[in-house]
C-alpha cells in the first residue's frame, strides 16, 4: 500500500488553516470536476482531491493523519504500525458516504466509520463518540478500574487542529477480550434541549505481551520443555497470569506439538482454553561433561532426524 500525502494533493502547507483548506479544494475541484475539465485524468485527479478533503477538512481525521504522516514521503511503501490511533476520541459517521476512496484510507480510517453507527433514536439524543484503547491483558483476569486519558482533536479560532486531554476513569470488566466494547453511558457528545447526551465507546486491544497471546478468550502460550520431559513425559509447571497450573506433556511429543487445557484461557462464560505450543530447549554443550553425554547419545542411539524426509 502506497502513502498518500493530503497536503501535496491539495497544494497546502501542513499549517494551513481550515478556511485555507476549503479554498484549495474549491479551486482544484473547478479544474478537475469531469463534467467541465478538458485535463486527461480529470477523474483519478479529482477523486484524489476529494479523498485529501474528506481528511484535511475533518478535525478528527486530519489531527490522527498528522501524528501517522511525519516524515513520510509520497508513494513509499506504507503499513500503518500496531495501536497508532489508540487513545483519539471520534465522533459520529462521515459527511462523505460511502465514496469510492484509496484502500489507503480504508485502511486508515474505516475504523471510524465502523463505528459510527448510532442506536435507534439517536436522531433525539447525543451522537456517539467512540475510541481505542489499550490495555493489559492482565487486567482481563481480575478486572480493574484505570485512568484513561483521550485526545480529543477540536478547531481552534483560526482554523487550526488542536488536542484537549479528557481523563476518564474506567471500569474493566473481568473477562474483557480484545475487539469487545466498554460502553460509557453519557460520555459522548452533548444533545440540544432535554435529550440525554450520547454514549462514549471504548474498543478494546491488548499491549504486547512478553509471554501470552490471546485469539478470543483463548491463550496462547509457548511452553519450554527439556528433551527428556518431550521424550518421557513429565508434569510442569505453567505460570498464568492469576494461578500456576500443573500441566502432563505426553510421552514421545514433538517440538510444536499443541496441547490445549480446558477453561483456563481469559475469564468468560464459558471461559477460553489454554493452547501450549511446546518448544523443545537443548542443553548446551559448554562443559565436558555436557559434550560426553552428547556423544554418547549420538553413539548409542543412532538417531537419524532427516530419515523421514528421505523416505
């Protein structure tokens, strides 16, 4: 996916103002609009324009692209990184539809719309905000209330994007899974008149875990094992986020082999399982006698690990 520069596509700096931003594309949508431009990709130009305005003219949008566009170039091979719009706070749905827009900004930006949808009614109450965060997976097995502080980009007098700090404190529910949503009644935008104010949504991700993994309420875990605990079996220790469970690895297991404990993922009903993904660790040949021991395995067992792959 290639990096769009909204600024370039518009012909302003990255302080224009708004009044300046809407001057540009007036300008640009007069020469480009297909039923009256005689320029040969009229089409591909204007749409372009129209994609740069949807984001620069929006406060929200233009505040994430800018924390997302520094030091980016036009064209260079793009990914968006992990949690990069973690903590903005958005409003409600697009003025511009469902337009025809780059996967560029699908990629970008089609979390916002997703999430715009209001509840029955919300025509007579406030408009939904609606906003990432990230937490720890920890707090998915006991629950816990933290301090979560949004940006909220906003216009200032002259036309500028400017982001105010709102903390709220939160309650995480026990058993809270990655894409759920934690709903802050009241927490949105305020309504006219005698109307209840709209609904503040937190969608939820996990910080990267040094240890765990979750998919769902499953979780994931590599699980160390010594050679002859894969070859003999043996009971190990596992060490979960709120207990230490006591695991059997089968006789004769293989480097890879997943076994899966019922019940013992992220908390829920019903709760998740715990996948072990087994990991068999060499000892290493760094004494005497460590070298011994290998040689004499390599001698009486005479074990080919490649057989099977000639076969």
């Amino acid at each position: 996916m290639q990096f769009q520069d909204y600024y370039q596509a518009l012909g302003v700096t990255r302080e224009a103002s708004a009044d300046e931003i809407k001057k540009a594309f007036r300008k640009l949508a007069r020469k480009y609009h297909p039923d009256v431009s005689k320029e040969p990709d009229a089409e591909q130009r204007m749409k372009e324009v129209n994609e740069a305005y949807a984001v620069l003219s929006d406060p929200e949008r233009r505040a994430a692209y800018d924390q997302l566009s520094q030091g980016r170039r036009p064209g260079e091979d793009f990914r968006p990184p992990p949690d990069w719009d973690a903590g903005f706070e958005f409003s409600g749905g697009s003025p511009f539809g469902n337009a025809d827009f780059s996967d560029f900004f699908a990629e970008l930006f089609g979390r916002m719309n997703a999430g715009a949808a209001g509840s029955p009614g919300s025509h007579r109450r406030g408009e939904d905000h609606h906003a990432r965060v990230v937490l720890d997976l920890e707090d998915s097995f006991t629950g816990a209330t933290r301090q979560i502080t949004l940006r909220v980009p906003e216009l200032t007098a002259d036309g500028h994007v400017a982001l105010r700090n709102r903390t709220l404190e939160v309650r995480i529910p026990r058993g809270v899974r990655e894409g759920q949503v934690i709903r802050l009644a009241g927490q949105g935008a305020p309504a006219f008149g005698n109307a209840p104010a709209g609904d503040l949504l937190l969608e939820v991700s996990f910080h990267p875990h040094a240890r765990y993994r979750s998919e769902g309420r499953d979780l994931h875990l590599g699980l160390p094992v010594a050679p002859w605990e894969a070859a003999l079996g043996a009971v190990v220790e596992v060490e979960l986020p709120e207990s230490t469970l006591k695991v059997r690895i089968p006789a004769g297991s293989q480097h890879g082999r997943q076994l899966r404990v019922r019940g013992k993922g992220l908390p829920g009903d019903p709760p998740g399982d715990l996948l072990l993904d087994l990991r068999i660790v060499l000892p290493p040949a760094d004494t005497p006698e460590a070298k011994a021991l290998y040689e004499t395995m390599a001698r009486d067992m005479a074990f080919d690990p490649r057989a099977e792959a000639r076969s």
